[in-house]
C-alpha cells in the first residue's frame, strides 16, 4: 500500500471510530440540570399540548419581527434541528401577562438568544398564526413577552421559546415550545450545554469562520472561553479531537486534506494553550465524508472521547 492510501485509510479508520461510534463511557455520566421542569402559573389551565417524535429543522427568532420583502418575518433567525414539544396555558382574568411571564421566565437560564415585550416583538398574528401555529396566542401586541433561550435538561440540551400574550378576552395565553436539540446541534458559546452534549454524545459541531488564509476569526476566542469552562465537567483523560471537514473546490483532494489538516491543527493547538494538560489533536478529512458535509464549505466538529481501557 503506498503511503498516500495508508494516510487516506489511517484517516477514514479515525473518523470513524471518532464520529460514527458514541463515546464511550460518557453517556452514562450525564447530569441532570436544574431548572428542566417548569412549574405553571399558579391556578393555569392546559389549553393545548403537542409533541413530535420526528425531527427537523427549526427556525428560532432571534430580532425583531418587521416587514421584510413584504411579509412579517424576524429581520434575522437561527436554524436548529430536533424534536419540537409544547404546551399552552390558559389564564383566568385577574392576573397580567407580565406577572405570568415573570414567573415562568425566572425558572429560565439567564442568557438568552432574543428577549422582547410589548410592540417590540412585533404583531402577534405573526406568532399566534406563523410562527407557533396557536389562533389563541392572538392578542393585543402592548402585552406581548417572548424569550429563546437554551437550556440543559437530563434529555440533553433544549432550545426553550416562551411567550406570553393578552387575548382580547382578557385571558392570559403563555406557551412554552422546547426544541430537544439534536446530537451535535448545540449552542456551543454555552459551556454547560456543550459539557452535556459532549457527555452526551461524545461530539459537538461548532460554528468556527476562518480567515481567506485559513486562520481561525476573532469569534473563535469565545469559544475557546467556553470550551475551557466546559472541561471542567468533562473527564480528565479523555482524549479531544477537532475533526476539520473542508469542501473540495476544485483544488484536488491532496491540496483539501492539507488545508483541513492545517486548519484542524491551529484550533488543535488554540485549545492546547488554555487547556495543557489535556490530549488534544487535530484532524483534517478534507471532502470524504461528502455526507456529514451535505453542502457546506467547512465543518468543524468536535469529539471527545475516552482512550481504550
């Protein structure tokens, strides 16, 4: 075998046995977060509950929501894919929508992707009728309370929406909507929600731009925060591989491996500064994996395993 076809077997051998196979003695030590059930209201109703089994791709608003080329959507969105489940409570008058927003929003993490109220969030058609699909959430938009934020259950990591509204009735609607993340799909500037997913599953894809020469951009320092915080939960022997997967582009699969390599060992070696006592490597796949690729031009995914006993 020539020394080319070694290093592409070496390499289709150790992706494999770093994406396709779980980590290890990891999934077991998932810990159970606080704050994963949400008590209602004091003296709500259920109106409405949904679940799925099926995931898919979920838009979550994340700006306000205006008129952009002539239909009401949210000036910017983010895209994640699990498992949607919800419920709807219904209020008796006497109680304000604030007072029922405070306390469902209090048992909620603190950071959040997007928080709005009131004519802020925009018309409450959009999300009664568009967005979550409950007629009941139409109301008068000056009550309105909306937050996305993610969370850390003991099912794994969430993307809950919760929002708040006054019906013309002057019954309170509050609906809460969790997005159960796929593995992988997770917020990876939150270090509790990375630590549970690596835990979890062993990998994590991670958003990392690079630079027109390959470096890894500014954005990446964050990370790097939170990847550092979230070591802290993660065994201390494991080993952490930063698995580069780069689109050909017509430079010849030699010149794409080359350059994953290269890219894969800079975040490698950015991660090895803050954490030295850890076994932290890169590896760069260039365009074999057409499948995990689909249709990006670089993914970034991290794993993290135990080493064989």
């Amino acid at each position: 075998m020539t020394t080319v076809k070694y290093a592409l077997a070496l390499r289709t051998m150790l992706l494999r046995i770093a994406i396709l196979i779980p980590a290890l003695g990891l999934a077991a030590s998932v810990q159970a977060a606080a704050g994963a059930r949400i008590e209602a209201f004091p003296g709500a109703q259920v109106a409405y509950e949904f679940a799925s089994d099926t995931s898919r791709s979920h838009s979550i608003p994340v700006d306000r929501i205006a008129r952009v080329d002539g239909f009401m959507q949210p000036r910017t969105s983010r895209q994640v894919e699990g498992k949607r489940r919800s419920i709807t409570w219904r209020h008796a008058r006497g109680v304000t929508s604030e007072a029922v927003f405070e306390h469902l929003r209090s048992q909620l993490p603190g950071d959040a992707w997007y928080e709005c109220q009131s004519r802020d969030c925009g018309p409450s058609t959009y999300w009664a009728h568009r967005h979550f699909e409950v007629a009941d959430l139409y109301g008068a938009d000056g009550s309105q309370f909306y937050v996305a934020v993610p969370r850390a259950t003991p099912e794994g990591p969430v993307l809950t929406m919760l929002y708040v509204v006054q019906r013309g009735t002057r019954e309170i609607m509050a609906h809460l909507e969790d997005i159960l993340l796929d593995p992988g799909e997770v917020t990876e500037t939150d270090p509790e929600m990375l630590a549970d997913a690596l835990l979890a599953t062993g990998v994590a894809r991670l958003s990392v731009d690079f630079t027109a020469d390959g470096e890894p951009g500014p954005e990446f320092a964050t990370l790097l925060d939170a990847l550092t915080e979230a070591s802290e939960r993660l065994p201390a022997d494991a080993e952490w591989w930063f698995v580069v997967h780069l689109r050909d582009a017509g430079r010849g699969s030699a010149s794409t491996l080359e350059a994953s390599e290269r890219r894969a060992q800079q975040l490698a070696a950015a991660l090895a500064e803050r954490l030295p006592e850890r076994t932290i490597s890169g590896l760069g796949v260039g365009a074999l994996i057409p499948g995990v690729l689909r249709d990006e031009g670089v993914l970034v995914q991290l794993v993290v395993q135990q080493p064989p006993s």
